[in-house]
C-alpha cells in the first residue's frame, strides 16, 4: 500500500509483561505481518527466559 509516496509496511506485535520483585517492565516484540508465524515460538521462548 501507499500513501503519499510512502511504501507501507504491514507489523504485527507480540506484547508480553514481565513482573520482577522491584518493577514491572513490558516487552515488545515486532516483525512484518508475514513472518509473525515463522517468528511467534522464537518470541515466545525470549518472553518466558
């Protein structure tokens, strides 16, 4: 798709929070649309280390 110019580019998410004693912290995981499959179990093994 374009838009004024502009190629876009299509990102899926995969948000996650990590809870810690002393702080909450939220972790962003992002790749293009297509990969979201080919990318889920590695983002999901990074989430849970």
């Amino acid at each position: 798709m374009c838009i004024n110019g502009l190629d876009l580019i299509k990102l899926a998410y995969f948000i996650t929070l990590v809870e810690s004693p002393n702080r909450l912290s939220q972790v962003i995981f992002w790749t293009i649309t297509p990969r979201m499959d080919e990318n889920r179990p590695t983002f999901k093994k990074a989430a849970l280390i």
